[in-house]
C-alpha cells in the first residue's frame, strides 16, 4: 500500500500523506464528493478533479498488485521463480510489462514449439544458435526421431525454428524496444475494402490514409476502428518505406537483440530466416493487435472525457428557475404534446394540440395554449427542439403575443433523452396513468426549470453529448458519467423536501434503497423539518448521514443553517461564532460586511481547520450558493428554420449542444447544428475547443459555408471571417454535423487527415493556418 499511494503523490505532484489520507478515507467508504468538501483538512485540499484521478489510479494499482501477486504464485509452483526475475516482476510498473515477463511461464496450450522439444529439437536450437559456422542440415541428421514425427531433416529443423521463434517471441527487453520502436515510427494505415467504396462512402477521407498512430487523434482513430467494425476499412501499422529496405527495421532488431549476423557462415542464413518468421509469424500480428489497443484505449480515454466535460457543463446550466412553466413537445402528424407544471414541477394539465400540417389547426391550439396560460399562471414555455420546433416555436411567438397582462418567455430546449425517460421505469412510476408522449412534455418542461434535477432521471449516455459514445467502453464510460453526475448534485445541493428518488440517489452517501425510504418516510410522516430527522429514516444510519447531510438542503426549517452547505458536524463552530460576536446565529447570515471582519482562525480548533472554517463564513454569507451561472436562452433569427434558410454570412444567435476535441457544434434553428472548426473558434491558437466554449453556452456565429445535400453547416465565432462559395456538392467535410435524433447522438463522416481536404472549409482552415504562422 505504501508503494501505491507513494506513486499516485507523484503521479498527482501532492505530498504523500495526503494520498494516503484519501485512500483510507474512500476505503471507509467516504465519497468523493465528501472527501473533497468536507474532508479538505484531512486530504490537505485535494480538490474533487485529483481525488477522481487518484481514485481511478487506486484501482488500476491495485488491480496491477494482485496480478503481480497471481504472477509470481504460477513462476513459483513450476519452479522457475529466480531472484533476478522476481526483482524484475516486482519492478514491473505497468500491466504491460509484467504481462511481457509472465509469457515465457504462462500456461498455453501445447505449441509447435512445446510438441518439438517433446521430440528432442532443443539441442539442436541451441547448438545450431550458439554455433552458426555448424551446417544445419548435417547437424539436424543427428535428431531425427521418427517415433516423434521426425522423419526427415526438413522436419528437424523446422522444429528447430519454433523453439528458437517462441525464445525470441517471449524475451521481455526485446518486446519493449520493439514496441517503443513500432510506436514511435509506426503509422497507422487504412485503406478500403474492396468493393466497399460506396456502402463506405462516409470513411471515404480514410480510403487512402496514413497518420503516425502516435499522432494520431482521438476522433480519427475511433472513426478508423468504426470503419473496420462495419467492413469499410482495412487497418494496419506500418513503418514508412520499410517496403524499399532490404531487411525490415523490426528484424535488424530482432537480430540485433541476439548478436546474429550474417558472416557468411553455414547456419547464418537458417538463423535469418528464424529472425524472419519470428517477426512476421509470431510478433508484427501481436503487436500489431496491441499497439492498435493502445490506441484506441487512449482515444477512448479522450473520447470519455470530451463526454463527461460535456455532460458537466450541460448538468450545471443555468436553471429558469422554480415558476410555472409550460412543455411544448413539438410534432407534425401526431400533434404537438402540452403539459403543465407548477413552480415545483408538479404536472397541472395537460393536452394535445393539432396546429401543423395535416389538421392547420392553429388558431384553436392558440385557443387552448392561451386558457392553459391564463390558468395556471404560465411564466416560461418550454419547446423541444426536436421534429417540428421550428414550427411550434412560431406558434408559440403568437401565443406570446396574445398574453398582454404580464411578461411570458419562450426558450428552446435540448429535448435529448426525453423519449428515454417518457419509457422508462422511474416515469412509469411517477406518471402510471399518464400517455408515454405527455411525460416526455412534463420532462421538457421540467428541464428548463431545473436540467439538473430533470436529467439526473436519465441514463447519462442517453443525453448524446459524446463523440463516438457507442464505440468506447461501456463500463469505463458508465463510472466516468455517473462520477460526473454525482459531483454535480452534490456540488448544487438537493432540496430534501423536493428530491426525486433520482436526485436523491445520487448524493452522496445514499443509494437507490435509501433514497426510496426518504420519499417513503416523507410521504408518510410530512416534510423534513431538519436534517437531524433524516436519521428517523429505516437503514439510515450514523454513516450514510455524516456523507449525505450537507448536501441536502431543509428550506425553512428549524435550524437555518439545514439550508446551507454546512455539515451538521460544523454547527458547533457557528454557535461559537455567534457566541464569540455577541450576534444572533440568523444575523450572522448575510451579513457580509461584518463577516468579513472576522477572522477565521479564531475558531479553529483540533477538529475545524482554516479550510473549514473558511467555508463556513463563506456559506454563512451566501447560504445554500447555487454554483450555476444565471439563465440566459438563445434567439434563433426568425424567418431562418431549414438549411434552404441559410445564407452566406449570416450572423446569427445559437446554443452550444456538443464540444468535441476538432470544435464546437451549435444549434441555430435549422434542426441540424452546425460545427464552428477549432481553428474558427476565436482569433487565437486553440488547442482545447473547451477553454472557449461549452455544452449551454450560447454564443454568436457567421454562416460560412452550407452543402444542403449533405446537410452540413459550417460555422465560425471569428465574425470577420469571409464566407467563400456555396458549395453544391462537395463542401465542409470535417465531422460531419449531426442529425438530430433522440439521443442527440453523434454520427458523422470521419475527419481527414488535414485541413486541405475539406472542401471550402478546407480553404478557410488553410487561410487561418497562414495567419497563425506570420
């Protein structure tokens, strides 16, 4: 354990005592979220970010230790477990490298090489590798064993070659080199299979592609292992120009490792030929395999962390807050759905309203929209913008109208994983008589009041604003989004009185069951009146309350500061704050000119320390701070609805829906988003589109480029930016824009290998390169 944690500190540049005070706090069962907030003293304020890290590094560390454990217990049974190799193995610092020196020893199935060592072939491996001046031929008369199937002398020396190919195929030093080598000079190459050119017309760009695979991009790389998936694309590593060298640079290796030259002598071309067969038979596929794992872990690892930046930014965007609001589902044929939900998202009403095409019958859905308003006392409307918003959003323009008494906003909202919630279990649960359609308008609605609370009802990986999310490992990408959303609950606070088992479940501490048991003691005994009475909840016991307690929020309650973010375990050094100043304890909160004269570290003690104790006062003069930036929504321009619309050089108004590592993609109205380039992202070198923007931002754009036919919109943030011709083929091939659909999921034509390729967005991409060079 020592050896671990004194890693990790190095790996995370902190002191060490502060890693081995995490690890025993996460080995008690504490989260992160706690740890981070409330455990700053203990853990020398490691924030949320390193605690992850340390978190996911823990695991593999200990995962890497009981390998190593398994490792020297099979070497040790057969007796080969010596101390030069047990050092080795216990200095092997990755999962790779005690792999390499476990596969000598690794039980396999019997080889070709095993079968001819049973026949007696080792010696003359061995005599024919020490002695390369001995003839091969006349040396293998002497071992051949027909009862053994060898029969001739062809037969002796090939099993000759398998002993020595396994040897040299299993040396630990020699397959790091090589794959160092393979790595740094290797270049990942594609082609196309043939008589896929038009089934794989979307990987057209990676038909004729090489790019150094240590270069190589997280979202090329995983459009290249899509391709290959679906039959499009033939993958393989290469080194550049190896085809025009005598001798394979990865043979000379090999050769190199054994001291094996060419002198002229008897065995010297037989050893080659071994060298040979060792790289082309047993190593190139192998490593092949592995260096491309290599790569398409790492692209994933991106890949998953673009998703879950994309999905904090999106779970802490701003809330319109708790006033009765108005969820519009929009459709064509099947109508548009309407629901009704009070300042706590309690659903009202609810209808089906007919104004588009076939039934036109919009100025009875005004007539019913207009009595819903009035009704209920409707501040916001919320639109889908799915299938028909456009449209809806026009009527719902006209209603706004209408409404002369008082002020009502219109807002369009990512209705991403709607449908998956509209189906699921949860809202079965809480709608069992409600139609599938109409929950979907409840969600819609609720989620512009509060996204957080709404979308934590979701499977993350439903809410689509990943890049290649189905292409990446599930399991990987299921504890990276859940540890997203568990930090952004509890760095928001959940009303206790208000939760949802959703919300609930994810504070910390609680779990589905003890979730459950706060709605179920709720519903039975009345609303919380204090934290304290949480532990009057069946198997809530003194552990899960010290986790959850300060991210839940009793508005109104007893003690004021059960709708802070002070621990309850905290209250102590309020009450001596309070007794120290003479002040009462509702006095103290909000006042912040007197709070700023205190002095924090007149109320530390053994138990709070200045980090705590700082916290407190800050809380003490914005209680209950909502961490989220204030709403703001965008305008789509009006008469602009289908990419027919679009002109060049249009200035217009969007969202941000998605941030991927090549740039940025924005919602302008058209039901198909459009993707600002990381080079037309600002008037800078971007290297991260995330320190510019993120998911919720809403930001301005100028149209640069439209190719209708392939539906595929190009966009910039640099408003001096020239639009060039409209295209009416060819045009932008970078990722392509997405099609809305109801995951919001991201499917596109994969990346080129650079900027001249990409049409006329090609030409702009050129044009930004040469400003950035002078």
């Amino acid at each position: 354990m020592e050896l671990i944690s004194q890693r990790i500190a190095n790996e995370l540049n902190v002191r060490h005592p502060q890693v081995s005070a995490a690890i025993a706090l996460l080995d008690e069962g504490a989260t992160v979220p706690f740890i981070s907030r409330y455990r700053k003293e203990v853990t020398g304020g490691l924030d949320d970010t390193q605690l992850r890290n340390l978190e996911e590094r823990l695991r593999y560390l200990r995962e890497l230790e009981d390998r190593r454990t398994t490792v020297l217990k099979s070497i040790e049974e057969q007796g080969k477990l010596n101390d030069e190799l047990k050092k080795e193995i216990l200095e092997a610092d990755t999962k790779t490298r005690l792999e390499d020196l476990y596969l000598p020893y690794k039980p396999k199935r019997r080889t070709k090489a095993q079968i001819a060592r049973e026949a007696g072939l080792e010696p003359l491996a061995e005599t024919l590798f020490s002695q390369p001046e001995l003839d091969p031929s006349s040396t293998a008369e002497s071992y051949l064993n027909p009862d053994q199937g060898i029969t001739d002398v062809k037969a002796a020396l090939d099993g000759a070659k398998q002993i020595l190919m396994e040897r040299f195929s299993e040396d630990a030093q020699l397959l790091q080199r090589l794959r160092d080598t393979l790595w740094q000079q290797g270049e990942l190459q594609s082609r196309v299979v043939t008589g896929q050119e038009q089934t794989g017309e979307k990987f057209s760009d990676y038909f004729a592609h090489n790019e150094a695979i240590k270069n190589t991009p997280s979202h090329r790389a995983l459009a290249m292992f899509r391709g290959r998936n679906e039959g499009a694309l033939q993958l393989a590593l290469v080194i550049p120009n190896s085809e025009e060298l005598k001798v394979h640079p990865c043979e000379e290796m090999i050769a190199n490792h054994f001291a094996i030259q060419d002198q002229g002598r008897a065995a010297d071309s037989w050893l080659k030929e071994v060298v040979r067969w060792t790289w082309r038979v047993k190593l190139l596929t192998h490593l092949e395999t592995e260096l491309m794992g290599r790569l398409r872990e790492a692209a994933e690892t991106e890949a998953i962390k673009v998703f879950a930046g994309n999905l904090k930014d999106l779970l802490l965007a701003a809330p319109a807050g708790p006033r009765a609001t108005l969820g519009l589902d929009p459709g064509l044929r099947t109508g548009v759905k309407v629901a009704v939900v009070d300042a706590t998202g309690k659903l009202l009403e609810y209808a089906t309203i007919y104004p588009h095409v076939p039934k036109n019958q919009w100025n009875e859905s005004l007539a019913v929209l207009a009595k819903l308003v009035q009704k209920h006392n409707v501040d916001l409307i919320s639109i889908g913008n799915g299938t028909a918003s456009r449209e809806t959003d026009k009527l719902a323009a006209d209603l706004v109208k209408l409404i002369t008494d008082r002020k009502v906003a219109k807002i369009m909202v990512s209705e991403a994983g709607a449908s998956v919630y509209s189906a699921s279990e949860l809202a079965a649960k809480e709608f069992p008589d409600l139609d599938v359609s109409i929950r979907g308008a409840v969600s819609i609605a609720r989620r512009l009041q509060d996204p957080l609370a709404e979308l934590v009802k979701i499977d993350p990986k439903s809410i689509g604003v990943g890049q290649y999310q189905h292409d990446v490992s599930q399991t990987q990408l299921a504890r990276s989004l859940d540890a997203v959303v568990e930090d952004c609950v509890n760095a928001v606070g959940v009303d206790l009185n208000m939760a949802s088992v959703a919300l609930l479940n994810r504070v910390s501490g609680l779990n589905a069951t003890l979730a459950q048991n706060i709605i179920n003691h709720r519903d039975t005994h009345g609303a919380f009146d204090s934290r304290k009475a949480l532990l009057e909840v069946p198997r809530l016991g003194p552990k899960a309350f010290e986790q959850c307690a300060g991210f839940l929020r009793v508005m109104n309650g007893k003690n004021p500061l059960d709708a802070s973010a002070v621990h309850p375990e905290a209250y102590p050094v309020v009450k001596k704050i309070a007794a120290t100043t003479g002040r009462s304890l509702e006095s103290l909160i909000g006042d912040s000119e007197f709070l700023k004269t205190l002095n924090p570290t007149q109320y530390t003690d053994e138990h709070f320390g200045l980090p705590t104790v700082t916290d407190i006062l800050q809380e003490l003069d914005k209680p209950g701070r909502d961490p989220r930036p204030e709403f703001k929504a965008a305008e789509f321009m009006e008469g602009v609805e289908e990419i027919s619309d679009l002109k060049l050089g249009m200035i217009l108004e969007g969202a941000v829906t998605n941030v991927t590592n090549f740039g940025a993609f924005v919602d302008i109205g058209v039901h198909q988003d459009g993707l600002v380039h990381i080079s037309a992202l600002a008037d800078r070198f971007v290297e991260d589109p995330r320190t510019v923007v993120k998911a919720g931002d809403i930001v301005t754009v100028k149209v640069l480029d439209v190719d209708a036919q392939r539906r595929r919109i190009a966009l910039s943030m640099r408003l001096n930016d020239e639009p060039v011709a409209q295209t009416s083929k060819g045009g932008s091939s970078a990722e392509a824009p997405r099609k809305r659909n109801s995951q919001n999921s991201y499917q596109s034509k994969a990346e080129p290998k650079n900027s001249g390729a990409l049409g006329s967005l090609g030409m702009l991409l050129a044009q930004a390169q040469k400003k950035q060079n002078k």
